[in-house]
C-alpha cells in the first residue's frame, strides 16, 4: 500500500501540470490491482475545500469530479485517539499542520510510503525516510 496526499491524487483531475503523469501512473497502477492506495477520510475534506474555493471549475464540474473520487475504490484509513496523539506530536516537531501530519501518521502506522506533491511538505519530513516528492 502506498498513502497519497491530496496533492497528488488532485493532479489526476485538475489537469496537466507538474507531476500530472507521475500521479496517474500511480492511479494507474491501483486499478490494475498493483497497487493500494491509502488515505484518511480527512482526504475527501480537503478535495472538497479545493474544489469548492480554489479550483474555479464551474460547480457541475467540481461536483463530478468529487463524485468520481469519492466512488474510486480508495483505502479509507482510520484514526484512533492514539493516533490524533501523534498526530499533535509530528505537527510539532515537523513544523507541519495537524492535516499534514494526519498523512505523516497513517503512512508510518501501516509501513509504507507517503507521496506529496508539497515541496514545503516533503522538505519538513523527508528526514523520516518514508515520504517521497512526486
């Protein structure tokens, strides 16, 4: 299993930028069944602040594609109390957000790696050796 940020898998839909590629052969590699992809519920949150405030798609737009992403077979990650703990913890010491961190945590309680497409993300953590720039 790998754990994409919101960054990343938001590169599938939002067009052919930077990274756009690279994030679709990850997709690419989940439907073939090569890969799982992981994320916290917190990621159906953040698509739908991105979509709502900053990508200017007209709302029928956004709107399907929020659907499309929620109905993708996805592995939704849940948190415990211990885990909303070290969530606090690697928000500090990484000087990252309590959202970053979520990633950050999941990611390390289930053994894999977490791909960002946020440099200032990947800057902060990359001394933990499992999160990788897209």
């Amino acid at each position: 299993m790998i754990v994409l940020d919101t960054s990343v898998i938001l590169k599938w839909v939002l067009g052919p930028e930077g990274g756009h590629r690279k994030a679709v052969s990850y997709r690419q590699k989940h439907i073939t069944g090569e890969e799982l992809i992981g994320v916290p519920s917190l990621f159906f949150y953040e698509t739908a602040n991105v979509l709502s405030t900053r990508s200017g798609l007209p709302v029928d737009v956004a709107l399907d594609i929020f659907r499309s992403l929620w109905d993708f077979d996805f592995e939704v990650l849940a948190l415990d109390r211990k885990d909303f703990e070290e969530i606090i913890k690697v928000s500090r010491e990484c000087s990252i957000s309590g959202y970053d961190a979520v990633y950050i945590v999941i990611a390390r309680k289930h053994g894999c790696c977490l791909v960002t497409a946020d440099r200032r993300l990947f800057n902060r953590t990359r001394h933990l050796g499992f999160v990788e720039l897209l």
